[in-house]
C-alpha cells in the first residue's frame, strides 16, 4: 500500500510508519512539505530508519 500525492499536509511520524508495517513508500505534495511541517518534522521523518532516500536503493 502506498501513501500517494498526499496532501494531507504532514509528514509521517515514526509511530505511524511503525503502526502500518504494509505501507511501501509515501510521497507528499511540495507545497504542503515545506507549508505544513517544520525543518525539523521533515528531517525526523526523512531519517527515519524505515524510510529510504535518492541514492539508497541499490538495484541489480
């Protein structure tokens, strides 16, 4: 299950990700990203362990 174009407005937590264990990836509109969460709310969920970024998926 997928969390797509979201514009709900904030970023995951980590006891949400954690209490939806089938969740593969979420993606948030822009102009919510940097309108509804702050510097630190974005850098929370971003490092999160469940959540990987450009450059961290390597595929065969």
């Amino acid at each position: 299950m997928a969390l797509a174009e979201m514009g709900v407005g904030k970023v995951p937590t980590a006891s949400l990700l954690n209490s939806q264990p089938n969740w593969s990836y979420f993606m948030i509109w822009s102009e919510q990203l940097r309108g509804n969460n702050t510097n630190s709310e974005i850098q929370t969920a971003y490092f999160l362990p469940r959540v990987l970024n450009q450059g961290e998926v390597k595929l065969p």
